[in-house]
C-alpha cells in the first residue's frame, strides 16, 4: 500500500508536466509534494481496504454478492471520493488556495477517480476469491456424555439420539464461500465434494432436511430455533460460522419435519 500511494502520489504531482523523467526528478518541491498526495491515496487506501473487509466479514459466503457489490460502490466508491475531495481542500488551503480556484477538477479529479475505482476492483476480486476458513476447535466428546446444554425444544429422546450417533455421521452441509462443507456431530469440518442436490438425494428425508440452497441439516443437530415474521434461524448443537436461515417458503415444511406437526406452536 505505501509503495502504491507513493507512485500515485507523483503520478498525481507530474501529471501534465512536459519534463522528462530524469528532469522530473529534480524540480522544485517536488519530493514533498509527492508525499503529501502520497499520503492521501494512502489513506484512500486504508479506507477502501476497510470497506472490502467489512463487506467480506458481512455478505461473504451467503449468496448476497449483489448487496455486497452495492455495499462496495456506496462506501468504497463514494464515500472515498468525498473524503478524496476534502482531503485534497485541506491541502490547498493549508498551501493558500481554494480548490474551485486550481486545475484539480480539470486535471487531477479523472485520475483520482479512476484510481479509487482500481483500488476498489483489486480489493474486491480479493476478498471475493479468497476462501476463509473457519477455526477449527477440538472437541473432545466422551459418548454418552453431552456437552451441550439443550433448551427446551431439545427433547430428552433426542439427547439420547444425539449421545449414541456415531461421531463420524454427518450432521450438517452447508455452503461457504462457494465451496461445500460437511459437519459430524463433533463440530469437525471436512470438505465434500458433492454438491447439495446431489448429497440430499442420498440422505434419508426423515433425518435430514434441505432448509435452503445453502444447507441441510441432521435433526439431531438442531439445538434451538429463533422464529421471526418471515423465516426461522437455527442454532446447532455445535458452533457455525455461517447463519443458518430457513427461508419463508420453507418454514412450515421445516416445523412439520422437526416436529411432526405443523401445528404445533414455536417456543
């Protein structure tokens, strides 16, 4: 970052200019000046970097690229450039001029623009193909012991399914970050190479069921559910990174299949 704030700093400085590179180089003020615009497109930098990582932390691995995208243009493309343009006011008037007064917005504003959207596009197909992976943590679970404390939806049948599942049978598969995931009943993750539609039509239906297009889930895994007007979040008996949502269009089949009766009110 500081090597290409620097280089963007004296391309911002030579713009224009019609001296040679070597001459370039010894012209009045120019270092300092290479500095100063260096250390704004440093911190417009720093700022895009940061909105690329909160828009990895928030929509990365949950099918809402397009949010993510408007996320990125909004914070990353707009706000820069406001905070570019007074950052670049500051400047001028601390050297004695009024922006409206100088060449920047005929000379310097097209190739600001145009390095914020680089530096947003670079930041972005980064985060966008990187795979983060989860931190494992071992657990160690003595069978029939359960270290987890159900609430009230857990039932004390299905407890005891849970003490005697073979801690190898998967317990869930989920979506992250493009790539298929599967859990035992241990928390442990291992990569599988199938894709859901496929992995559901070799699961029994009565044990799991398919909440979305980004998960299915054993029903021994369910620890607690969290209703809401339109869909339902569920909690597993171990930790998730991702959230587990079941959609609206979902919610009766899921309560029907975890319940046995759809009628049957929620907690």
């Amino acid at each position: 970052m500081c090597c290409v704030s620097l280089a963007a700093g004296f391309f911002i400085v030579t713009h224009g200019r019609q001296e040679k590179l070597f001459e370039l180089f010894e012209l009045q003020g120019i270092w300092s000046s290479t500095l100063y615009s260096g250390l704004i497109a440093f911190l417009l930098l720093l700022m895009v970097y940061a909105v690329s990582f909160l828009g990895n932390a928030r929509y990365a691995g949950q099918g809402r690229n397009g949010r993510w995208f408007v996320f990125q243009l909004v914070y990353g493309v707009l706000l820069t450039l406001v905070l570019e343009l007074v950052l670049a006011s500051l400047l001028f008037w601390i050297q004695g001029h009024w922006i409206l007064e100088t060449a920047f917005f005929d000379k310097l504003f097209l190739p600001a623009v145009l390095f914020v959207l680089l530096a947003n596009a670079c930041y972005l197909l980064f985060f966008m193909q990187q795979v983060r992976h989860e931190i494992q943590i071992e657990v160690q679970v003595k069978v029939p012991v359960i270290r987890y404390v159900p609430v009230s939806l857990v039932m004390p049948e299905k407890v005891e399914a849970v003490a005697a599942a073979e801690v190898s049978e998967p317990a869930l598969f989920y979506i992250h970050n493009g790539e298929v995931w599967k859990k035992n009943f241990q928390g442990e993750r291992k990569h599988w190479p199938k894709s859901l539609k496929k992995t559901m039509a070799g699961l029994d239906p009565k044990l799991y069921f398919k909440c979305s297009r980004q998960w299915i889930v054993h029903r021994n895994a369910v620890a607690s559910i969290h209703t809401s007007d339109r869909n339902i979040k569920v909690r597993c008996i171990f930790s998730v990174r991702v959230l587990l949502m079941v959609p609206r269009r979902n919610v009766q089949a899921f309560k029907l299949w975890l319940y046995g009766d759809e009628d049957l009110p929620l907690p």
